[in-house]
C-alpha cells in the first residue's frame, strides 16, 4: 500500500512552497515526502509504512504534523458575528472552550472547505476564536474572512510560528498524562490551556498568540481526523520539535497523510478537495448534524430549501465484494449496468481487508442493502451500500458523547 499515491497527493514534481517547522525531523526520519495542499509533508516513513502507521493509530498511539493547516486568530469586537455570518455554526452561542466543526460556503451552499473554530475567551460577548481550515484552502477563505471583518476585528495567521501536533490513538491521554503531567479529562469538541508539568487546563482568555509564544503554553483540544481518541496539540514551532521527539521517544509512532486518509475514509470523513471541491453541500454530506439553522448565514436558504425538497444525492458508504479489485478516487459505479455515479474516496481498508468507497449516491439508491458494481481499471466488482462508518468508534474513556468527524 505505501507504493500507491492517494488521491490527493500529485505526483508531479512540483516544487514544494512551504514547509512545516518538523519538516527536518521527517527528512531525517526517512519519510517519503509529497506535496500536499502547498506544503510538503510526509506520505508515510520507511520504517513502517502506510499500514504500520494505521495500525498504531487504531491500537496505540500515532503523531501526525498538521501544522500544514491554517492556524489563525481572530479577535475583537464582531469576531463571532463575522463566524456565525460565515458558517452554518452558530459562534454567538457556542460555550467557552467549545470546537465547533463546521463549513465556508458560497452563495450557493457549496462547500469551499469544512474546518473547526473553537472559542477562547469566557466574557458575555464572544471576542476570540481559534479558526482552522485546510491547507489548500487557507489562502482563499482568509481572503474572504478579511473582506468581511468589522472594525476592530484582528485576523492573523501564525503558521510558520507555530504548529499542530495531533496525537492519535486508543493510548494518546495516557501518553500525554504521563509525559506532561496534564489531566485530559476534557469532552470532545473542547479544549483549554495547559502549561508543560501543571494539570490544567487554565482560565480561557484572549490573546492566543501571547500565550503560545511568550508564556510557552499549549492549546490542546480533544479533536482529530481518525475517529480514535486523540488530541491535536498548539504549541510554538521551537516547542514543536521537543515534543515530537519526546513522544517518538516514548513510543509513539510517526504517521504520515497515507495513514491519515486511510484511517479517516473508514470512519466516512469528509477531504476538502477530494470528496467535495465547491460542487457539494453540506446537507447532501448528510452533515445536517452540524448546521446551526438559528442564526442568518451565507447558504442558509439554499440548505433549507434542498432539505425540504429531498431531491439530492446522498453521501453513502460502500463495501465492494472482491478485497483485489481497490476502490479509487474517480472509479464508476453502476447499477443494473448503468453508471450512477463516481467514487469520490477509496481505499483497501486495513480493518477490514476490503474494498471501501465513499461516494454522493441518488437518493433511491443510497438505503443500506442496495447492490450496484464498482469497476476499477476494466474489472468490476459487486459492492452494496453499508451504514456510516466502515470501522465503529471505539467506547470513549471519559464522559460525554462519541468522537465524530474532525479533519
């Protein structure tokens, strides 16, 4: 499996534009670097490979760089009108030290990238936020958000100066408690501030820059894009490199974006530019669960008019009969011998030893049960559509409701 570009990872050879700040511990780790969404970043390390690195997720533990990610601060007075305007997620409302997976879209409901915003601040009106899109997308929706900032409102982005080191798996609180003397007693979808050595987490506040870059803190929220449990920890970029190798050294696996895509397409997580690139809604990503219908914001009437229609595609897993015919980005689907759609994500699950593909289904075809065929390179397969995810989420060690889609 580690021989094979996932879809989105090009393979031309394109001249990398950035680099993270754990890029020469990759290098030196023999990570087999690709570009990636204007960075490069590592496909999978030698050492382990693609399947290794799952494996360490599902089981123990695994450490990705996503510093790749925006990293960006908005703060002041109109922060979380600009938010609530922005994304279906309600930022008026949302409690302090909440991560709110949410969606920019266009006019017309269209998603431009999905992403997480998290509040920071504990005062009556909300006035900081912690935003983060993908990489690829960074640049266009930061020129949005700038367009439309009120007065008074500070949009900064610190990539460069910090990173985000995700710690993933089953064992990741007890390696982090252990390491860090932290109580990660936290509910998914939160976060807080900790200090290396003290429990934690701190009072919330404003200026997130300060605090990771001249107090020496780090913003840990119990998110991630595996649906194990994990943590994605904010620290300075110096601070990054010690704790990389702090955790390796204690037993963590190094992971790279071919085990980050396999690990998230068994769960049935969206990728921005893969399985959506402004030519879908979030409602036909049956992500009607994340959308904040309290509060006017860009696309709203379109998704309320589409979700009382019923007339649209659906997002749907699939499971293929034949484990050698593999599923792949852009692969047609048929039903009754006519092609219906095309496959958007695909993969060998390494869970399940079979053929798993996401795809945007009619809706008559989209129920649980339905037969169709795959065909991949001229061999077709038969497949039938199955519940969301592939692979279950394991029972949560500490309070609240079940992980669901982080990127």
């Amino acid at each position: 499996m580690s021989g094979v570009l996932p879809a989105f990872v090009s393979d031309e050879k394109a001249p990398p534009i950035r680099t993270t700040p754990l890029h020469a511990l990759h290098v030196a780790a023999e990570g087999h670097m690709v570009p990636f969404g204007g960075w490069e970043m590592p496909l999978y390390y030698t050492a382990t490979g693609i399947l290794g690195e799952h494996r360490a997720v599902r089981e123990g533990v695994g450490l990705f760089d996503v510093s790749h990610m925006g990293i960006v601060s908005i703060e002041g007075k109109g922060s979380a009108a600009l938010l609530a305007r922005r994304t279906p997620a309600n930022a008026l409302t949302t409690a302090p030290g909440r991560c709110r997976y949410s969606f920019f879209l266009d006019a017309d409901a269209r998603m431009i990238d999905d992403l997480i915003f998290t509040r920071l601040d504990e005062e009556a009106e909300p006035t900081s936020f912690l935003f983060v899109p993908n990489a690829g997308t960074t640049p266009r929706v930061l020129e949005v958000i700038l367009q439309h900032r009120p007065e008074g409102c500070q949009v900064v982005r610190h990539n460069g100066e910090m990173a985000i080191i995700a710690v993933q798996g089953p064992k990741s609180r007890q390696l982090l408690e252990a390491t860090y003397g932290w109580d990660l007693g936290l509910r998914p979808y939160t976060g807080g501030y900790y200090r290396f050595g003290e429990k934690g987490p701190r009072h919330f506040g404003k200026g997130f820059a300060s605090r990771i870059l001249n107090n020496g803190e780090a913003f840990v929220s119990r998110t991630g894009y595996t649906g194990e449990l994990g943590y994605e920890v904010f620290v300075s970029a110096a601070r990054s490199v010690e704790l990389w190798r702090e955790l390796v050294g204690k037993g963590a696996v190094p992971c790279g974006l071919g085990a980050r895509d396999t690990l998230r397409m068994e769960k049935g997580f969206l990728l921005s530019g893969v399985d959506f690139h402004r030519d879908r809604t979030p409602v036909e990503a049956m992500m009607d669960r994340f959308l904040d219908l309290d509060h006017p914001f860009v696309g709203r009437d379109v998704l309320e008019k589409q979700r009382n229609e019923g007339r649209y595609a659906r997002w749907t897993g699939i499971l293929t009969d034949d484990p050698s015919v593999i599923p792949r980005h852009g692969s047609p689907i048929l039903h009754d011998g006519t092609p219906v759609a095309t496959v958007s994500s695909g993969c060998l699950s390494p869970t399940l030893h079979q053929g798993i593909a996401l795809a945007y289904l009619p809706a008559e075809l989209s129920t649980s049960g339905t037969r169709l065929e795959i065909e991949v390179r001229g061999r077709r397969t038969g497949a039938k559509v199955v519940p969301l995810p592939f692979v279950p989420n394991a029972p949560s060690p500490s309070a609240g409701p079940k992980p669901v889609h982080v990127p």
